[in-house]
C-alpha cells in the first residue's frame, strides 16, 4: 500500500513548504573516506519540521556528492516519516547563470548618463528582455536591441532553481511538527587519503624509526567540521561510470618531519581495515592535512645490494654487456611484533632519511608500500649504489643445435666483476633470470634456485677490493 499512497502524494509534496538546514543545525558528523577518491558521509542535523508535508533543502553538503546514494534517516520519530522525492541542485548561482536563467525574461537594466560638466549624471533605468546569453549578451529594449550589457542588470528575484551553494532539496511527509534529529548519508568524490610514511636510519643502519602519517585531501567542495574520521584500507571494488577528478595539491598543515602521535585505532572490517582517529577533526575546503597513523622505534633493518641480470644474456653471444651495471640498494624489514611493529599498513610511500655527520636528516631514497599486513615482509628499493659498481662480461657461447625433446639449446660463460670502494666489506646478490630448462655446469660461488627460472649468486666483496663471479650455465628450451 506505502507505494500507492507515496505516488498519491508526490503533486502536494512538491509544493509543500521548503525549510533550509546547514551547518549551523549539525549535530554529529561522521566521514569514511576510502583509498580511492571515495567518502561515506553521515551528516546529523536537528531540523522543525513542520506536520505533513515539506521540501527540506539540506545545504552545504559535498558539491560532488553522488545523489543516488543519499538516503535521509529520522532518528528521532522514524514512524509516521518517509521520503517521496529527492533532486540534487547544483547549479551554483553566478552572474553568468543568473543571466542564462532569465532568458526571455524582463529585467531592468541601470545607467548613469553623465552631464555636460563631465561629472555623474542621473540614473536611468530601462526595461528590456534577455534575448541569449551566447559568447555575450543580448537585450531587446522597447525600441533597439543591444548586443552588450550597457549598465548595470537589476533581477526581480533568484529562480527557484539556482542556488548559491549545493543543496539536497528531500520531499518528505513528517508524522510531528517538532524538532527532529534527521541523518543523511550518502558517498562523494574528492575526498581521499594516501599514507605515507617516514623512517631514520640508525647510524650503523642496523635499525630504523618509523614513524606513519595520513594524507587526506578534501576537495570536495564542502567543509567537515569536527568530524568522527575513519579511514578503510583495502581494494574496494566500485563501478566505473566515468573518470574521477584528480585531487590537486592543497596546503599541508603537518610536518611529515615531526615526532607522531599514539597510532589510530585499527580492526577488521570485512576483507578491509578499519582505522578510527581518536579525536574529531576538521576537514577544510582544499585543504591537505595529516593525522598520526602509527610510530615504532628501534625496527630491525637488513641492507642489500642486488644485481638483476637479463633473461636476453642466455640467448646469443653478446661480449661486453656493459660497463659499471648499477647495483641496487634495498632495506627490508618484518611487520611483525617482535620487531616492535605487527599492524596492517595500508598502501603508501615510505621515505627513508639518515643523519649526517653533523646530525642532519639527509634524503636517502623512497620506494611505494602495498597494502601490507601483519606478519609480511616490506622491502624498498632506495636507489643506485655509488661506491659498489659491476661489470659483466660473456666469455663463452655455443649453441648445441636440437637437443632431443627440447627444440634448442645454448652454453654460456660470464664472468661478473665486481668492485667496492667503500671502507667495509659488502655482500652483493646477483638474480640472474634463466629461461626454459637449465643447468649450472661451472660456479666460482654456489648458486641456489630462488625460483623455476632464477638462479642467485652471493658474493662478498672485500673494503676497498674487488671479486669476481665466473659461471657456465647450460640453457634449453
């Protein structure tokens, strides 16, 4: 019967008294934003509502709101109150669009005609009907028509479907004239956060101090002030409809530098975590801000350094492959509690800093971070290194022709130097991609199967000396 009686309704409905609410009424305010430019809202007001039936412009709310999704609950008397009809305005009043909405329209139009002496003359006011608003305005007054606004444009009133802010204007039918608690919900675009996340290397890069923020970024048109902020980390799938804007730089109100505060609370929810900030927060229009997320001191580091060859080496004869091959240098570290850390931690970017001799904080490099949770490992590539260099060298190829089931076959001999010009001994990883079926014939230094077609070598190289790695490896496929 409820829809029978809605549709019986909605013509009333849609004349009935408009009663505007902002800011001002807001009683509560809670926002989940997600990792991909997505927000839940639950905006709280106390509104009179007046009994029977009334239009109710809820005002400041995101100007990128998704209006499918608003849903308006009264948590005060939830019986006897329903919504028949709810319309989006955003069509923000502007000169300009005050201008294309009086199109056909009267409106008087102000000028001063100035005197003989020069000076001010009198106000002339004239009435005149706005033609078209196309690449400039056109007026038809009683006797010309002008292609120019030749003063100043006096308008009757607003029309009703030009607002100065966005507005929710919700048809509704209330049980009581009182005062009521009414919650809207409803997701947005333009707001989003990223984590990021800030380590110092110990002297003997043996540990580090980590320390996590939240970047949030509100660029959707409205304000959040004292908000309940929660934020969900994890993959949420959506339905692609069109492009999202992108999210432009605001004004960053927290060093990333500075000591962080007590973590934010964390929990599952669903196949996502949950992180609850424990205080409220305001979120300004275009405004870039963070909030602590975690600290930890003293995480157990490992430093490495890795050399990634080619699978290309193992197909022809080549020589020199290069001179000085970049060695890459990593640090990696466990998210688990016996290294002072054990959270999930959501995708991000981690810079790593380490103090110089005088003890400033020098940049020394910074990888992205996935989704990471307890108890996985976290490794990050840092850079080049510049005192450890490589050279590799072919010194043998021979191809075997057909080779049984196998449609070829190839042996190759290489020889890695590598040299070290820092003042300590350094161990350095060689990952050399193999394809198809092979085999180690010769090794100066033992090799393990890291994977079906890697092979990795260690190799530790001497304060300021060098080694060399010499292997012969059969290939078949």
């Amino acid at each position: 019967m409820r829809p029978v009686l809605l549709l019986a309704a909605l013509p009333s409905l849609l004349i009935g008294q408009e009663i505007p609410t902002t800011l001002k009424d807001q009683k509560a305010l809670a926002v989940t934003i997600y990792n991909d430019n997505l927000a839940l809202v639950k905006d709280t007001r106390e509104v009179r509502l007046p009994k029977g039936e009334a239009r109710l412009a809820f005002q400041e709310v995101s100007a990128q709101i998704r209006p499918e999704t608003a849903a308006l609950r009264n948590l005060t008397a939830p019986r006897d109150f329903w919504v028949a009809e709810q319309n989006f305005d955003f069509d923000l009043l502007t000169p300009q669009k005050l201008l294309e909405k009086y199109v056909g329209e009267r409106v008087t139009v102000v000028r001063n005609l100035p005197a003989a002496d020069g000076s001010s003359g009198k106000e002339v006011r004239e009435e005149a009907t706005v033609l078209a608003t196309n690449n400039g305005t056109v007026l038809q007054f009683a006797d010309r028509i002008e292609t120019s606004v030749p003063g100043r444009i006096i308008f009757p009133k607003v029309p009703a479907n030009l607002r100065a802010r966005p507005t929710l204007v919700i048809s509704l039918h209330s049980g009581a004239e009182k005062a009521q608690q009414l919650e809207l919900s409803y997701l947005t675009g333009g707001l989003s956060w990223r984590a990021d996340y800030v380590a110092n290397l110990a002297p003997d890069e043996k540990t580090l101090d980590l320390s996590g923020w939240v970047t949030l970024t509100n660029q959707s048109g409205a304000a959040y002030p004292n908000a309940t902020l929660q934020l969900v980390a994890g993959d949420v799938n959506r339905v692609r409809l069109r492009p999202e804007r992108t999210a432009a730089k605001g004004d960053v109100v927290m060093s990333m530098m500075a000591s962080a505060a007590p973590k934010m609370a964390e929990e599952s929810l669903f196949e996502y975590h949950l992180y609850t900030l424990d205080r409220p927060t305001t979120l300004a229009v275009n405004q870039t801000k963070q909030v602590a997320l975690l600290s930890a001191s003293g995480v157990p580091v490992r430093k490495d350094y890795l050399l990634q060859g080619q699978n290309y080496y193992y197909s022809g004869s080549y020589g020199d492959l290069g001179d000085k091959q970049k060695v890459g240098v990593f640090i990696e570290f466990d998210n688990k509690e016996a290294s002072r850390l054990g959270m999930p931690l959501p995708k991000g970017t981690l810079r790593v800093y380490k103090r110089d001799s005088e003890g400033r904080a020098q940049f020394v490099g910074e990888d992205s971070v996935d989704h990471t949770p307890k108890n996985e490992r976290i490794r990050l590539k840092l850079g080049d290194a510049f005192d450890v260099t490589a050279r590799r060298k072919q010194t043998d190829y021979k191809s075997l022709g057909r080779q049984g089931k196998y449609g070829s076959g190839h042996e190759s001999a290489f020889q890695v130097e590598l040299k070290n010009a820092k003042k300590e001994a350094v161990t350095v990883s060689l990952l050399e991609p193999l394809p198809g079926d092979w085999e180690v014939l010769q090794e100066s230094h033992p090799h393990t199967k890291e994977a079906a077609g890697t092979a990795k070598f260690k190799v530790t190289v001497p304060a300021e000396g060098s080694a060399t790695l010499t292997y012969r490896v059969r290939v078949r496929w």
